[in-house]
C-alpha cells in the first residue's frame, strides 16, 4: 500500500507530511487524506512513487 511506504519514507527522513504532500503531490492535506482512507489516482501514486525514489538523490547532488 502506498500509505505504508509513505509512512516509511516519512519516519527514515524526518520530513513532516504536510510538506510531503507539498512536494510529491502538490497538496499538502495529500498524507492526510490517504491515512483517511482517500484512494489516489494512477497517475498521482506514480508522480508519489518517482519523488520518494528520488528524493535521496537529489538531495544529495546539492
């Protein structure tokens, strides 16, 4: 489930869920809405699944 692996992501990198919603969803109730039970679209978990693959790498290439 994409909540787990969120959940997951949030712990190993300290980042609140709100600005994660910011940044891998353009909303920041996105975290919140899906720990209430909100089912995202296709397109919306892959653009979520691509920033937290991602993330690491650009946060060290600065």
């Amino acid at each position: 489930m994409l909540i787990r692996r969120i959940e997951k992501f949030l712990r190993q990198t300290g980042m609140p869920w709100t600005k994660f919603g910011r940044l891998a969803a353009h909303d920041p109730r996105f975290v919140g809405d899906l720990r209430n039970g909100r089912s995202p679209r296709p397109e919306t978990e892959r653009r979520v699944e691509h920033f937290m693959n991602t993330y690491g790498e650009s946060a060290n290439a600065n």
